[in-house]
C-alpha cells in the first residue's frame, strides 16, 4: 500500500530537483499533474530569487494558471516550436522509459510539447516505476467517435471506460473539447505496437503512450535517481 505523505514528499523532491535543470534564456515546456507542479512552484522562486530568465510552455489550463500565479513568463509553441528542455509528470514509466501519461486528461498537449523539446524529463515518485506497463491507457477522443472508437479498442483487447468528471455529472472534457476513454489492457507486452494500432483507430486524438523519455528524475527512498535513455 502506497504511503500517502512520504509519496508526496517523494513527488516534491522529484519536481524541485528537475526545476535546477533549467537555464537563463530557454524556453521550457511545463507539464501538467501534481508532481509537475512542484517543478513550476520551485521555478517561481528562481525567478524570484535568482533573477532566472526563461519562458514557459504550458501544457494544459492548469498548469498556465500555476505558472502565472509563479510569475513565470509564458509563451506558446507557435512562437518558440524548438523547446530546449520540456518537465513532466507521469502515470507509470517501465524499465525501457517507455511511459503512460494522461491522468489529468493533458496528454495529448503534454505529447506535443514533449516531442518539441530537445529534452524531455520525466518526475515521479518510485510508486510509478515499474518492470512493465499495466495503468490504463488514456485514450483522447472527439465526442461524435467514442462509441466507434470504444468499440475498436476492443477489438485491441482493451476494456475502454469514459473518464467521467468528479461529480460524475458527465464525461470530462479536455482543454481540447474532447471525450478522455482510459482502455485497461492488463499487462502491455509491447508498447510501441499497442500505440501504433491505437493510433490509427478514426476519432482517436492522441493516446497516452509516451516513447520519447530522455531522462526520468525518481524519487526514491535512499535519494535521487537519475536514469537516462541509453
Ligand atoms: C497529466 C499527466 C500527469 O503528469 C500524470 O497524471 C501524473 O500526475 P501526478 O504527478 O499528479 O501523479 O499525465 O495528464
């Protein structure tokens, strides 16, 4: 069973450590989550206290509402589309960095910001590491295809369920007006293949399967661990 305290601590040290990674002048792409978010806090404070010179990404309304209040300087990917460095949160991440995101339903935002920067690092607590991937894929879809869409990730295997909003008064909606399906397909053997073939199902937007990882700052018990990509 997870310990809730030392799991937040653990999110905490993770997001701080990776917010030393930024620069005077880059331009950095803000993730979305709870992890994530201590990265964003912390980076207020070097622009506070350090005069720290940068722009900021962000990747969902959430994480635009955090950077602001943090006096972070924002612009988007149509004026900077090469982002030097890009920090996120994440569901899982297996021993080959292959990872699952989505959880805050940003996934298909986070994707394109990630795939825009030179490099792109993962914070997460050691809950979320694992040998392979088993969190439900959050599938990102436009509200007119869900009932196709569902019914072909069936045909992938997988047990599709409509991310339903906190108060259960109807589907979440996206930051880009679509529907969220988290698909359980048990344990994913081959991840890469899994995201193609969901990838080409019609209505689908973008999934939550992530293969482009360079490092993944973890947070463990004994301290920092620093994996990079071989
Ligand atoms: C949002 C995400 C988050 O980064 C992921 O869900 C992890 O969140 P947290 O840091 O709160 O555990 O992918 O779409």
């Amino acid at each position: 069973m997870k310990d809730a305290s030392s799991n937040s601590a653990a999110k905490k040290a993770a997001g701080e450590a990776a917010a030393e990674l930024v620069r005077n002048g880059m331009v950095v792409g803000l993730g979305t989550g709870s992890t994530v978010a201590w990265t964003i806090k912390r980076l207020g404070e070097r622009v506070r206290e350090e005069d720290l010179d940068f722009c900021g990404v962000p990747t969902s309304f959430q994480a635009e509402q955090l950077a602001i209040e943090s006096n972070i300087r924002l612009t988007s990917l149509n004026q900077h589309p090469v982002l030097d460095l890009a920090i996120d949160g994440a569901d899982q991440v297996d021993i080959n960095l292959m990872v699952i995101k989505g959880g805050g339903a940003a996934h298909t935002r986070e994707k394109v910001v990630s795939c825009s920067a030179k490099w792109f690092v993962i914070v997460a607590d050691q809950s979320k590491f694992v040998e392979r991937l088993t969190w439900p894929v959050p599938v990102e879809v436009i509200p007119i295809a869900f009932r196709l869409t569902g019914r072909r990730l069936e045909e992938l295997g997988g047990k599709p369920v409509l991310r339903q909003g906190l108060r259960k008064d109807g589907p979440v909606i996206t930051d880009n007006g679509n529907f969220v399906m988290d698909v359980d397909f048990g344990t994913i053997e081959d991840p890469r293949s899994l995201a193609a073939k969901i990838s080409l199902i019609p209505g689908v937007v973008e999934h939550g399967i992530f293969d482009n990882l360079d490092e993944l700052y973890l947070a463990r018990a004994g301290g920092m661990e620093r994996i990079k990509r071989a």
